[in-house]
C-alpha cells in the first residue's frame, strides 16, 4: 500500500484495480438504494401537506408541528414500546427455558424439538395470525364457542382483538427465533466455567445464579434488544390484530396515514411519523452495539465445540417434557384451524355436519383464479430474485469488507448495515415516495428492489461472520501453490462459504415470501405477491380461500427450507470442528 | 539464492485502538542472503516480525521499501516497481495454522498445487507425484480421508506435502511444530530437517523456540522489534552472542555486572564483580574504570569439589541456595556474601544441600564481555 510504484506493472495491482472498482460501484449501489429513500423521505416531511417531494418547492417545519403537538403521539409510541416490550420478554422466557431444556438437560427428544424450532421459522406470521384470529375471535372464535357451550356463560369469554392478546401471540411466535439465537449461546459456554463455581462449593441453584446467569447476561441482552429492535418495526400482527382491536402503533399509524379510505394519502404527515420512528429505530441500534460490546468483554462464546454437560431432570423430567408439547400444540393450534377452513366452503366451528361439506374448490381456486396464480407466480420470482440478489451482493461486500481494509470498504460496510435500523414501513414509504412516477412503480421488480435493501444488512453480516471464520492462510495456501485468483475463490473460498450461503438464501427467501410490508404500501393490481392476497382475501373476507392460500405458502416454503436445512447441516457436519484451522 | 535487501514495513493502524498513533514498523532495514540448499532460521519471541518477513519473500505482503531476489529473478523492488505474485513465485509453504482445506480430501489438498499451479499435469502424472509426495511423509494409507478426520500431526504432514509437492526450489515453513506434543515435535525436528535436506531444498524456517532453531539450523537470524539483531551460525549464537538480548533468548544466562579494574595487553583484563576480581577477555575498545556487562553460560560454572577452598585465579566463594532437580541437571542459585546469584547448571549425581558453603569457578573462557560503557 505505501509503495505505489511497487505495484505498477503486475497482475497483484489489477486485482487490486478490480476490487477497488467493484467496491466503489457497491458503495455507489448501496448509497442509491439505502440513503436516497431517506433524503426524500427526510425532504416530503418538509414539505407542505398534499405535494410530493419532486413537486414541491417549499420547506415548511408545520408537519412536525402537527405531529409533536398531536396528543396521539405518545399513546402510539407508548403502545409500540409496550407491544415490543412485552412479546420479546415472553418470547425470551419461553425459548430460554425450552433452550435450557434442551442444551443443558437430558430432556427426551431433543432432535424433534429442535427440528420443529427451526422449521417453525418458516412459517409466516400471518398465517398464524389468521389462524389465531379464526380461534379466538369474540364472536365465533372456536375458543369462545367451546368455553360457552362448556360453562353454558353468555357473552365473550376472550378476544384475540385486544393488546395483551397480540403481545401474547407475538411472544409465541418469535419465541422460535429466540430459541435459535439462545441456544448458540448455551451450546458455546465452556461448561468447565460452571464446574470450576461448583468444585468450589456452590451448590446447583448457586452456581446457576452466581456463574452461569451472570455469564449469559450480556448474551441474553443482546438477543432481547435485537428482538426488540424488531419487534418495534413490526408491522404485520399489528395490521392483522391491532387494526380491529384499534390499537395502533406507529408501524400501523404510518400505514393508515398512507392508505387512507376517506381522504388523499397524506404523503408529508406520512414521511413525519417516519422520520420520528427511524429516529427511535437509530437510537435502539446504538443501544444493542454498546451492548454488544460490553458482552465482548466476557467473550464466553469461544466459538470451540464443548460437550456441555447435561444435568439430570430426574422426576422433573415428564412435567418438563409436557410443558415442552404443551408450547408445540399450542404452536399448532392456529395452523390446524387454518387446514381445517381450508376445506370448507365457509368458515365453521369444526363439526361432523361441518365435515360433510368437505371440499377441496378452495385449493381449485387457489390454482385456477388469474389474481391467485398470478400471485404465486410473481412470489416465486420475487423469492429467486430477491434472495439471490442479497446473497451474491452480500458476499461481494462481506469480502471487501473482510479483507480490504480501506476508507471505502469501512463506507460500505456501514451503508449495507443502515437497513438494520430503518423500519419496514418507513423504507416502504420512501421507496414509494421516490419511484410513484417511474415505470418500475406496480411491477414485482420494485418489490425486489424493496427486498434487496431492506435484507441485505442480514445478509452482508451473516456472510462478514462466515468469512472471519475462514483463516486467511486457507487462501493464501491457494495463491502459494500457485492458483489464480479466482481459481482460489472458486475451490476455496466459495466451497467454504456454501452453507453459510445456503443458510443465508434461505432466511432471506422465507422472509420475503412471508413479508406483506412492502407488497401492501406498494401494491397494485399487477404486483400481487401470495402473502398480500393472502391479506386481500382475508380482508375481503374470503376466509376458506385465503386459509387455502395460507396452506398453499406454508407447505410451498416447508418444502424448500426443509431439505436445504438438512442438505446444509450435513454439509457442516461433514467438516467438524477440527480443521477449520 | 534469497536476497533480501532493505525491507522496511509498516502495517496501517488497525481498529480503533490506538488510531490515529502509527503503530512501530513491522520490519526495520531487515537484509539476509540465503545460500542454495540452506535451512535458514528466522527465530525470534513473539511479535517480532517473522511471519512477516516470511509472507513478504512468499508475496503475500508487500514490504514498504526493500528489493527481494530469488536465484537471479528480482520478485519484489519498490524502486522500479516489480512485484510478482504469490502464485507467480513458485514457493512451497507450510502455514502455522496448516491451512488445510477442510473441504477436500488428503490426497485433493496435495494435489492442489498441481492441478492449479502455473503448469497444468496430465492427471496420471499428478497421481504419481501426490503419491511420492505422501510417501514421503509416510501419509500414504490416508490419500481419500476428509481433511477434518487428520490429527494435528497429520496435518502438519499434509501441509508439508503439499508444500513440496511440486518440487519447489525454496520452502518457508512458519512454526509448523508448535502446534505439536512435545514427543511428536522431538521426532519431526530431525525428520524434517532430513526431508528437505535430502532434497537440497533452500528452506527457511520460522520459529520462537531456540531449541528447534540451535538443532536444526545452517545458519540463525534472531530478530526482535523488527530487526535482525544476530546473524550466525547456531554455536555464534550461543557460545559468542553479542547482547544480553541475544544472550537470553539463546539460552539460559548469568548476566553479571561489573567494572573495568585492569587492560592488559594480549586483550584480556580484570573486572571488579560482586563476588571479586574476574579475569576475562575484553573487547580491543575496553578502558579502565569503564562499566562491564558479563555472561556465564549457567552449564559454564563450575562447582568445585566439596572442601575447596577458595583460592585461586577466577575461584569464588558462595553459600548453595534454591536449589531444584530437573533430571537432566540440577538448577543450583549460588549466593555470594553481598547477596549476588549466579546461577549453575550441575550434574544430577552431585546434590548440593541449601546453606552449605562451596567453592566455584568462572572458566576465563567462558567469560564474555557483551558491553563496555563509561
Ligand atoms: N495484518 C497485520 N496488520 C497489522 N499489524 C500486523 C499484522 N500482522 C502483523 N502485525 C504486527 O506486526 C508485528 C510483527 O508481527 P509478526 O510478523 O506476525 O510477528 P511474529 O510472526 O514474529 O510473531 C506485530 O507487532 C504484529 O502485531
Ligand atoms: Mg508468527
């Protein structure tokens, strides 16, 4: 690097040309689709009601007038922090204790709880929403119906339609998420740690409270505030159960300003709400980093494999297993009701009359109806695209970011992590405000483009990760025996990377399918995914369809994480630990 | 056959830490000519720059400024700006971590210099060679097991095979015994040392452990902070350091501290110690009334029989104080009157008891003057 000249007539200074081509037009991408959406969101929340950024010449700050002296304000941001708040505490608690159970305990059937976790990932929120909806709804909510043909009460004995209800089911369904994340924790802490309190007097409950609770603290932490951060931009649960049980919370307020049934979209109050909740998203990723690096001074995660040693249950063992089913059936509760619609010509309570008018014209519709298929059809593309746009991407600045280090790769590495911190439904709405009037705007390709950006922050950390844990000397080796270049990246660095890559595809191609945030702020009649006809024909209502669908979506993703999942794991497995050198 | 000419470099400041501050350089003005057929050691304690100066003669960092020549092929000159790459210096290389693939077979990590290198072999030539290859370091019965399935010896020997596999003139090896049992370590260091001077290989070896580096050694550059502070045989070394640096990492050593009494003509003269006037060699440039700095080799000592007096030239007298049996020797503190140590390496079949007074003996010879300051 100090030596210019030294370079200057080999194959070492174009490569070295190459990469700095390529990561100034990455940093140049990046910039295009992550920091222009939020200077022209930044600019219409200046601009007067009613005009769009490009239109308008004036800057007014009256939006923000509005909005801060609006009294609904502080309710709805006190209601996403109490939303967020109390599912990741439930989520948390549940999958630490089924986590706990299953790495630390001699727990029955731990590969079936671990595989049902991990599959449960694919599984779109919404769909269990629905199915939840269909179970509890006050009026013919199968629980309703069951507790007052039970107890012979009139009236409505629980409704899914209320605050403690969503946080309850959204606890439920990232406690899987949290369960994955937890359980590396566990699996990573040196048990000779927890020996070296015991041999030292502590007694079990001692040594769970004074080493290892205080040990995976930090850890613990940081997987909450990461949910956390999350579940502040949630947008889906919220629209399905907080529009009808009128609570709303900012990624729901900023939905409703934009879609507004009685009057003009107002695009600037809009841009206003998000500028507030980017600003709240900002400050809970500087959170979750301090954190993160007050847990690095504990660095348990050695990244060894320990063989953790497994405590006894003894006569807790049934009571521990039962509570484990307990949390699996209910997790399959919303599901078998939403099987159950699906072959129902309308929606009823499960009966032996019901089931006489089984019928399978659902699932018909779902592969003959132009809309349907179109959906189905334009899901697949927006998986394939998406999910291979962020990868390949990923790689490419996870490299540069890895092993250049210059002022450049240090710009893009903090570029392609700005997604992390904008919520959904503000990048929504900025992606909507900058391309309403280009010819991208109602094709599937905008929401391609949506998915990039709002993914490739997973994507290029996950692939950062994977490629600090391939020692540069294995591709050094290659240059010494004399490979080229990309010989090296094709038999070493790539071979390396592919369950890494194969994992990261898939997270990304499962929330793209399951994502309804972009599709609904950017739909049209043309660019219809599953997951919006899905929120269509439910809104419609056209239950027994949209269950259809609902099924349709589940079982086409289960069927592609499923395998790969499996194919990827052997793949790891086939390299253990031992040479990873 | 290896020149290296003036490397100069410095890493950029890393992270956070420290920014802004330039870090020390890395290298500083290192030179080393490396005859044909050479073992070469590069010895040095940790963070001194050996693992740096070796990936700048394999290409895989540059050196600020500096020239590097191999045979009569200048590969890296900062000043007309020639820089050849790694794949392009037709070097084996064997990494500290291994670096075995994880991925590919035994017999695909060794292959893999023949397949991709500059020269492309037809696959029956390639079989033949891996195979010698392997026999070479008796690996031949594990040519299709995964890499993952290989002990850290095996390893070790896949790497080593794979760095000569394809018959390079120069082979640099970076600590490839230190992630080894101490028993398994004995036996490759005369192996190795064998195998590439069997082949007439110019090899240059990393290593922090002056042990490998005195055993197995042509010739040593110890270095420290970036430079080469000695260049020698392994008995210059030893027997004729020129620091107490050098000193102290070649071995155990007595620095003692004394003064210059007497300059006496045929280079030798007296100085004033704790435990009395020592006669030794003195460099040519020595004054009386300078400050001396000494060093006694503790397997130099020597302990005279019990009931000695202490008379005589270079004979002092001490009381035995910690002792410890460590088989091979006993490790024996002598403590003078004024309370100054010497240390002693002594037969184990000859056991000093703590308190008990003893004679012993600073052989002139084995005296060396390292420094002379007024
Ligand atoms: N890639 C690097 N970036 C920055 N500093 C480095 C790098 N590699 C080595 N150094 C620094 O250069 C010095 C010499 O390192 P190295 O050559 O690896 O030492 P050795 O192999 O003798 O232990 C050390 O101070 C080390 O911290
Ligand atoms: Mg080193």
């Amino acid at each position: 690097m100090s030596s210019a000249p030294a370079a200057a007539l080999t194959n070492q200074h174009t490569r070295r040309n190459v990469t700095t081509i390529v990561s100034i037009v990455l940093l140049a991408l990046m910039t295009l689709l992550v920091v222009a959406p939020l200077l022209i969101l930044f600019r219409t929340s200046l601009a007067p009601s009613g005009e769009l950024p490009f239109e308008s010449g004036t800057y007014s700050p009256d939006n923000y007038i509005e909005a801060v002296t609006n009294p609904r304000l502080l309710e709805i941001v006190l209601n996403t922090l109490q939303y967020a708040l109390g599912s990741v505490t439930i989520g948390v608690l549940l999958a630490f204790g089924i986590a706990w159970l299953v790495e630390r305990t001699d727990l029955p059937g731990k590969a079936l709880v671990r595989t049902l976790m991990y599959s449960w990932m694919a599984i779109p929120p919404v769909v269990l929403a629905f199915g939840w909806i269909l179970l509890g709804n006050p009026g013919n909510g199968i629980i309703n119906v069951v507790v007052r043909a039970l107890f012979g009460v009139e009236g409505v004995a629980f409704t899914i339609y209320s605050m403690s209800s969503m946080i309850v089911i959204t606890g439920l369904a990232i406690a899987p998420t949290a369960f994955s994340m937890i359980a590396g924790l566990l699996r990573n802490m040196d048990p000779q740690l927890e020996s070296a309190g015991a041999v030292h007097g502590a007694s079990g409950l001692g040594v769970f409270r004074t080493v290892t609770l205080p040990l995976l603290v930090p850890g613990l932490m940081s997987v909450g505030i990461l949910l956390f951060m999350a579940m502040i931009q949630a947008f889906d649960l919220p629209l399905v159960i907080g529009l009808t049980a009128k609570v709303q919370v900012l990624s729901t307020q900023i939905f409703l300003l934009a879609n507004s049934d009685i009057s003009r979209p107002d695009y600037s109050l809009t841009a206003t709400f998000g500028t507030f909740f980017l600003v709240l998203a900002a400050v809970l990723m500087t959170v979750y980093f301090r954190v993160v690096r007050l847990g690095e001074r504990f660095r348990v995660v050695t990244g060894k494999a320990f063989r953790p040693s497994k405590r006894p249950l003894g006569a807790w063992k049934l009571p521990a297993a039962v509570m484990v089913g307990l949390y699996f059936t209910i997790m399959l509760l919303p599901f078998l009701v939403l099987l159950w619609t699906s072959f129902q010509p309308f929606y009823a309570i499960p009966s032996w009359e019901a089931l006489s008018r089984f019928t399978l014209q659902n699932y018909a519709s779902v592969f003959k109806e132009r809309q349907i298929t179109r959906a189905l059809f334009n899901t697949i593309i927006l998986i394939l695209f998406s999910a291979t746009i962020v990868m390949v991407l990923s790689v490419m600045i996870a490299w540069i970011a890895v092993r250049t280090k210059t002022r450049v790769s240090r710009a893009l590495e903090l570029v392609s992590f700005a997604p992390m911190a904008i919520p959904p439904v503000v990048l929504a709405i900025a992606i909507l405000l900058i391309y309403l009037r280009t010819p991208l705007y109602g094709t599937i390709w905008l929401i391609i483009l949506a998915h990039v950006t709002a993914y490739i922050a997973y994507g290029t950390r996950t692939m950062h990760a994977a490629l600090l844990q391939i020692h540069k000397e294995l591709e050094s080796a290659a240059l010494i025996s004399g490979a080229g270049w990309f010989t090296m990246l094709r038999r070493v660095i790539f071979p390396l990377l592919l369950p890494h890559i194969l994992n990261g595809w898939l997270w990304v191609a499962g929330h793209s399918a399951r994502d309804i945030t972009f599709p609904l702020f950017l739909i049209t009649a043309t660019n219809v995914v599953a997951a919006s006809e899905l929120y269509v024909l439910w809104t419609t209502p056209e239950i027994p369809k949209s269950s259809a669908l609902a099924i349709v979506l589940v079982a086409g993703l289960l069927m592609l994480v499923v395998p790969v999942q499996i194919f990827t794991s052997r793949l790891e497995l086939g390299r253990s630990s031992k040479s990873s050198a | 056959m290896l020149r290296l000419e003036n490397l100069n470099k410095y890493y950029p400041p890393t992270g956070e830490v420290g920014a802004g501050a330039m870090p020390a350089p890395a290298l500083t003005d290192v030179s080393l000519d490396i005859a044909q057929g050479e073992f070469f050691t590069l010895l040095g304690p940790s963070g001194c720059g050996k693992t740096t100066t070796l990936q700048c003669i394999a290409g895989l960092e540059h050196p600020g400024t500096g020239r590097i020549t191999m045979g009569d092929r200048v590969v890296f000159d900062s000043d007309p700006g020639i820089l050849v790459p790694p794949n392009k210096r037709g070097l084996g290389m064997v990494f500290q971590s291994y670096a075995i693939w994880p991925h590919m077979t035994v017999y695909e990590n060794v292959a893999f210099p023949l397949q991709h290198g500059p020269r492309k072999l037809p696959s029956s030539t390639v079989r033949t060679k891996v195979q010698a290859a392997l026999e070479r370091v008796m690996l031949q019965d594990y040519v299709d097991r995964p890499a993952p399935y290989l002990s850290g010896g095996q390893q070790q020997r896949v790497a080593l095979a794979r760095a000569l596999v394809s018959e390079p003139s120069i082979i640099l090896l970076d600590e490839p015994l230190s992630n080894l049992d101490a028993k398994l370590r004995d036996a490759m260091r005369v192996e190795l040392r064998d195998l590439v001077k069997a082949l007439g290989i110019t090899t240059i070896y990393v290593t922090h452990d002056q042990t490998e580096a005195l055993s197995m050694s042509d010739r040593i550059a110890l270095m420290n902070k970036g430079r080469v502070v000695q260049l020698g045989t392994p008995e210059d070394l030893y027997l004729r350091p020129k620091s107490a640096f050098v000193a102290e990492f070649v071995g155990r050593s007595n620095i003692i501290q004394g003064k210059v009494e007497q300059v006496g003509v045929d280079g030798r003269g007296v100085v004033n110690t704790a435990f009395g006037p020592l006669s030794c060699p003195l460099p040519a440039t020595a004054q009386q009334g300078q400050t001396a700095e000494l060093m006694v080799r503790p397997h130099g000592v020597e302990i005279l029989p019990a009931g000695a007096e202490a008379k005589g030239a270079n004979v002092f007298a001490a009381t035995v104080g910690r002792t410890s049996f460590l088989g091979e020797f006993f490790d024996i503190e002598l403590v003078s009157a004024d309370g100054a140590i010497v240390r002693v390496f002594g037969s184990p079949y000859q056991r000093h008891e703590t308190g008990t007074a003893v004679a012993f003996r600073l052989p002139e010879d084995r005296c060396l003057v390292l420094a002379c300051r007024s």
